[in-house]
C-alpha cells in the first residue's frame, strides 16, 4: 500500500505515517554491520538535474549498502573510516574506478590493502577514446564518407555479438574505409581480453603488448589509452589475485535512479539515504 492509503485506512497523518516508517528504517538499517566485511566497492551516482553526487560503498560478498554520503571523492568518505576501524573490520580488497580521489583515500585509511580498478570502468574509458577517434574522422571526412563514418556510434560501442545480422555489414564498411578507425575498433575488442588471462604474470605480459600495439599504431587517442594503462597497472593486475568488479554497484545505481523516478525525488535526504541503506531486504522483507 501507498503511504497514502495506509493513512487513510489508520485514519492516520502521512506525515506520522512517513515517521514510523522511517524510524523503523532507521533501527534496523541506520547502522549497517561491517565486522565481516572482506570485500568493499567503492563509486559514485549522479542523481537529478541538481547535479547531485552520492558516494556509495557495498559489500562486494552479499551486496549490501554500507554507506551513503551527498558528495563525492575523499571528504565524503572521510566518516566511514573510523567507523571500519570500530568494527575491526579486515578488508582485503576494494574494487572502485581509476578516480585518484577515492584510491587515495583508500590507500591512506588502508595501507596493504589491494586496489583493484574495475573492468567496466576501463573498457568504458576505452570506449570514450574510440568515439574521441570517431568524432575526429568525422570532422576530417569529406563527402558520403562523412555520413557512413557519423553513423557508426552505437555500433563500435556494442560487442560484436550483441549486433544484429544487418548491422554488421553497416559496421564491415565504415571500418573498411577508414583504417584508423579499424585499428582503434580491433583493440578496444583485444583489451577486453585482458581480464581472461590465467595468471597475473600472463596478464602483465598481455597489457605490455597490448599498450606496444596501441602506442605503434600512431592514433593520439589509443596511445592515451595506453599512457593510463601503464600509470593504472598494478590496480589492474590486482585482479589476477581478487578477482573483483563492480558489476553490483552499477546494478544498484541503476536500482536507485528507478526508486527515484518512481519516488518524484525525495526532499528528506536522511529519509532517503535510509531507503538505500535498506534495498538489499526491500524484496523479501515484510515491513509492517
């Protein structure tokens, strides 16, 4: 039931309606449990045309929330610190992007810790620096080569057996005409190679070809690939020994736009953070 018909029928105000509910939320979800946590995510989510930014930390292992701050990089992490340090916490691994402010962070509150820098957030990296390339053929192309090459943007970014039986030709043709392009589409399917390597020596031979390749082929925008690869290596080969993503967080951010748009936005941001803290339950728990 809405809020509002739970006061209609308790002949209740909604605004005590509202209170209950976030009291409940508030003693069983205020103060998430860390002692066990081994395995932490760390990102951040852009929510409303406010340009609002949360920073979000999860337990990697059951995918529960473990803390929600309005802000992002280093300031809003600064409380959770002590709070992990409280609970006795032996966190072995963090999977979080390639953002210096939250790695650094994280090395500083804990040291020996492994940095493991996510798959998707690389091979979205990768992707924008192939539509750099895009867009700069586009800008340099002349005539029907122009208009081929301006349309072939969905279809770079999709992996080839996500494409359909006529789309393929379409992509066939753009890549033919225009070689830079081609051998910018051809690494950004190699790099996605990398993390199916069997062991950490044969995925640091991999990167060291990979980035030779991509620093040979002459394209400004593969060699800058290449450059943040090798500033970012050993967060990336951290995965050979944690073999972690953020695959969770992103299914949560997505699960949090939803509950927003569903939701109108909230204007009690505590009321909201609660929400959050309490979504791993909100599909088999009965509250009431």
């Amino acid at each position: 039931m809405t809020w509002s018909d739970v006061a209609d029928l308790t002949l209740l105000n909604w605004d005590t309606v509202k209170g209950i509910v976030k009291a409940h939320l508030a003693k069983d979800y205020g103060k998430p449990v860390l002692r066990g946590v081994r395995y932490l995510g760390i990102d951040e989510i852009h929510l409303g045309k406010k340009k609002r930014f949360y920073t979000i930390v999860i337990d990697l292992e059951d995918g529960r929330i473990l803390w929600v701050k309005p802000g992002r990089g280093k300031t809003a992490l600064g409380a959770f610190w002590p709070r992990l340090r409280l609970a006795k916490a032996r966190i072995q691994a963090v999977a979080l992007d390639m953002s210096g402010a939250y790695w650094s962070a994280v090395l500083e509150h804990l040291p020996g810790v492994a940095l493991v820098f996510d798959t998707f957030h690389i091979l979205m990296l990768m992707n924008e620096r192939l539509d750099d390339l895009r867009r700069q053929m586009v800008r340099e192309a002349e005539g029907p080569l122009k208009l081929q090459i301006k349309g072939t943007r969905f279809l770079l970014l999709r992996h080839p057996e996500d494409l359909t039986g006529d789309q393929i030709p379409r992509l066939d043709q753009a890549l033919r005409l225009n070689e830079p392009l081609l051998l910018g589409w051809y690494l950004k399917e190699e790099l996605g190679e990398l993390w199916n390597q069997p062991s950490r020596a044969q995925m640091r031979a991999f990167l060291n070809d990979w980035c030779h390749k991509a620093d040979q082929s002459g394209i400004g925008q593969m060699r800058k690939m290449a450059k943040t690869l090798r500033t970012h290596a050993s967060g990336i080969l951290a995965y050979a020994d944690h073999p972690l993503t953020s695959a969770k967080l992103e299914g949560i951010n997505n699960t949090i736009k939803t509950l927003t748009k569903r939701s109108y936005g909230f204007h009690d941001e505590n009321f909201f953070i609660l929400r959050l803290l309490s979504l791993h339950h909100a599909k088999y728990k009965l509250l009431g």
